[in-house]
C-alpha cells in the first residue's frame, strides 16, 4: 500500500511538472516504488500461494509486468495519434501512470496479510483466519490445520535460531552461495538485452526501413502483445520442464536472435549505423530484422524473464528471505542501469 501511494504521487509529478529538475524528482520517488514492488510481490506471493503451484503462480507475476509494458506501448501509440499538437502526447501516459498507483492502492485493499507474517508478529488466530481464506476452507479443515502447524513449526524453529539480517546473509557461508548465484541471475536477466530491445526497439525499426513513425510505433505495440503471450508457455511449463530446462532453452534462442540480428546489421551497413542503402532498398531484409527482434523476445518471455523471479524466491529460508530478496532485487535494478 505504502508503495502504491508513492508511485502515485511519482506519477503525477512526472506528469505535471513544469521542469526537468521536477520530472526528475517525480522520476526517482516513481523508482522507488518500484522497487519496493520487485523486493516484496515475490515474497509474499511465496508465502500465501500452496508451494505445488507457486511457480506458476509467481510466473504469473512476470505476465502481469508484461500486461503493464504491452499497455504502456499502446498507450503511447493511441496518445501519439491523438495528440499531435500539444505536450499532452507524452503528459497522457504519465497521468495513466499516477492512476495506475491509485488502482493498485485500491486493489490491495482487500488482500489478506500474510499468514507467515502474521505468525511470526504473535497474531495466531488471526494468522489461521488469513490462511483458511486463502485456502478458501474452514479454519477446522484437516489440510488447513496440518499446513499451519507446519508454519508455527517452522516459525518457532527460526525464533529459534534467531533473527536475520542482510549482513548474516552475505557473510554466512551457505547463504553468500546461494546470494551470489541468485544475484548473479537476476543480473543476467537484465543482461541479456532484453532492455536494450524495449527501450530502443523503435530506433531499430527505423534503421531497418520498415516505415515511418506510425509503423514503428505499431509495430512497437504488437512487440508487446508478443511478450504478453509467450509468457503463457512459461506459467503453464515451468513445472514440467523445470527452472533450469527453461533457462537454458531461452538463453540459446536469444543468443542465436542476437546473433542473426547482429549479422544482419554489420552485413547490410558495413559497421555505420547511418548506411541504410542496402535496407531502403530491399523491404524483406527489414522484415526479417524484425523477425529477429520478436525471436529474442520469445526466447526471453517463455525463460529469463519469468523464471528468475521463480527461483528468487525459492532458495532461500523463509527466515532470511525478506532480507536477501531486497539485496537481489538491488542487483537486478543495478544491473537493468548499467544495461
């Protein structure tokens, strides 16, 4: 909730501001909401969801981020056409934005809390009522009451143990593994280039002669809706095909896109960016630019981009989860700036 607000008033600053210094402030507080979304969604989806279907459960999460991008692709190509001659062109997806943040507040609203977290705070009886609700079953249900003693077991085993800390994180030996591989993916993910494809896609399609404004924004959207649907095979096969499987499948296709489109490039301009003859004038090359394009983002939308969130929040212990998630989640935003 707290989240929500601040991404509510970020976008709203970016989308009345009347300096650059105010879009810039607006675009900061906007970031910070963010990342508090990318450190605390997987958490507690992980520890509400039933653990045979969290994986596809929070796979989920990578469909709906992508649902977000394939709406802000289409909200720029629908405030281009229509506003043509005033600042409200780049204003209106801004203002979508500030209301988005007030729809997520109201969302959230009527979630339950956490039974774990609820638990670990002394709230038992109100740590069964959250449970029974998601489960969707009386508090007295047998499976209901088997699984939370399996919580209070396993929440007075780490009071047990005692509290975490990031620092007990990064300097345990067993967790520094787990920590440096899991940031190590989330790197990775960003890494890849898929940020470069989404934030400079459109300049690619106009190095490639494949139309004007219209078209590259057009085409812009329906790079979106390609996302949005090869994030389906991933939430449906990720329990049969495995983590791993899945990565190792969508690294070899973008590699192999990257490298086709990269061929591609040097082939046609001769290593100058601004030599497009030979693209001008043979539309079929552009055609299967694009074609390159969308591969990369198959390979990366059924594998990276939703299986690392998976796997981020599955190896570590609930008792030190919150903590390493945020290092990781660190990482991952570092990672998508220097990209």
């Amino acid at each position: 909730m707290g989240g929500s607000v601040i991404a509510t008033i970020g976008g709203f600053l970016q989308a009345f501001t009347v300096s650059v210094p105010m879009l810039f402030i607006g675009r900061f507080i906007a970031g910070l909401a963010i990342g508090a979304f990318s450190a605390m969604v997987p958490i507690y989806m992980s520890e509400c969801i039933v653990y045979t279907f969290r994986g596809s459960m929070v796979t989920g999460q990578q469909f709906m981020i992508v649902l977000g991008v394939a709406a802000a692709y289409w909200t720029d190509f629908i405030t281009y056409k229509f506003f043509t001659t005033n600042d409200w062109q780049w204003r209106g997806p801004l203002i979508v934005q500030g209301f988005l943040g007030i729809l997520i507040f109201v969302s959230v609203l009527p979630l339950p809390r956490s039974p774990r977290w609820l638990l670990s705070k002394g709230h038992n009886e109100q740590s069964l009522a959250s449970l029974a609700r998601l489960r969707m079953l009386p508090e007295d249900n047998p499976y209901v009451q088997t699984e939370f003693e399996e919580m209070q077991w396993s929440v007075q085993r780490e009071r047990e143990i005692g509290t975490s800390s990031v620092i007990e994180v990064i300097t345990s030996p067993v967790l520094r593994k787990r920590l440096l591989v899991i940031s190590a993916l989330n790197a990775y993910q960003q890494l890849t280039g898929t940020n470069g494809v989404n934030y400079y896609a459109p300049q690619f399609y106009q190095q490639l002669q494949v139309g004007g404004t219209d078209s590259v924004l057009l085409l812009q959207g329906f790079y979106g809706l390609l996302k949005l649907v090869m994030t389906i095979p991933a939430v449906f096969g990720i329990e049969k095909l495995g983590r791993r499987k899945l990565l190792m499948i969508g690294a070899s296709i973008m590699a192999l896109a990257m490298l086709a489109l990269g061929t591609l490039f040097a082939v046609t301009t001769g290593g100058d960016p601004k030599n497009v003859t030979v693209l001008a004038s043979n539309k079929s090359l552009g055609i299967l630019g694009v074609f390159f394009i969308w591969s990369f983002v198959v390979g990366y939308n059924a594998s990276w981009g939703p299986v690392t969130w998976v796997v981020s929040s599955e190896v570590f212990p609930l008792r030190v989860r919150t903590k390493a998630m945020a290092v990781t989640a660190t990482v991952q935003w570092l990672a998508n700036t220097l990209s």
